[in-house]
C-alpha cells in the first residue's frame, strides 16, 4: 500500500501543475481571456489527494503532500475552483499532521502571502475574491491555533 501511496503522490506532483499545453489564449476583440482547460485534471488530483489523506494518514508521506499542495497549488493555481481543493486539503493537514506543518512554516506562509496578497485587491469587487481570502484566513486561523506551533520557539507566523 505505501508504494502505491508513493506511485500516486510522484504523478500527482507531476500533474498538478500548470501545464501552459493546456492554457488557451481566446482573442475578444480588445480583450483576451485564457482559458485553463487543465484546471478540471489538477481539482480531481487535489480531491483524490484528500481523500487519500483522509483514509491512509498514517501511511501516506504527508512531506510530499504537503509540499505538492503549498509548491503547485498555492503558488501556481490562478482559478478559485483550483484553490479551493489545495485550502481544504491544507486544513486536513494542519488539523491532523500540526508537527509538519512547524517543519514546513516557511513554505506555507510563503504560499499563503502570495494567494492573499493576489486575492486582496478584487475582494471589494468579485465574490470569488471574498471565498479565498476567506479560505486563506482560516488556514492562517488553524495554523495560529495549532498547540504545536504556539509552542514552538520560533513562533513566527
């Protein structure tokens, strides 16, 4: 079962991100909208890592999953729809693995401060911007909350 566990988080650090294959650029006259035609492969990646994660926690390299949501998710993902699958699944994380969580601090701050600070600006303008800031608010709530990083010695979140 752990080298499957493994097999499957190796493709979905593969998959999950961004594939510039799959973004198409449509022209509207003075205008031009891309299209992700990727972003429905990543949800079901980030659905099935969760759901992984809820059935195997004590098997699967949360490392890896972790570094897989913060580094591809987080950091790449443009859409709503996207993100919202790598917050639930970080939340699982925070609540259920806090230890690695202290060890990976840096790379999820890091990750959060770029979602937040890209979702910020619209928030005034666009629903979609309210639902992630909201999402990032409460990672950065649990992880605020979480005993082990409250007790940690260089608490600098």
């Amino acid at each position: 079962m752990t080298e499957f566990n493994s097999k499957v988080l190796e493709l979905a650090e593969h998959s999950s991100k961004p594939n510039p294959q799959f973004i198409e650029e449509i022209d509207i006259g003075a205008f031009k909208q891309k299209s992700d035609l990727g972003l429905a492969v990543r949800k079901s990646i980030y659905s099935l890592l969760s759901e992984m994660y809820d059935q195997v926690k004590m098997i699967i390299n949360v490392n890896t999953l972790l570094t897989i949501v913060t580094n591809n998710g987080l950091m790449f993902e443009i859409e709503e729809s996207g993100l919202l699958p790598c917050f639930i699944l970080l939340g699982k994380i925070v609540d259920h693995s806090p230890v690695v969580c202290v060890n990976n601090i840096d790379a999820i701050s890091t990750a959060l401060d770029k979602v937040f600070t890209k979702w910020i600006a619209t928030v005034g303008k666009s629903d979609r911007a309210v639902n992630i800031v909201r999402a990032t608010l409460r990672v950065c709530y649990k992880l605020n909350t979480c005993q082990e990083l409250v007790d940690a010695p260089n608490n600098s979140f």
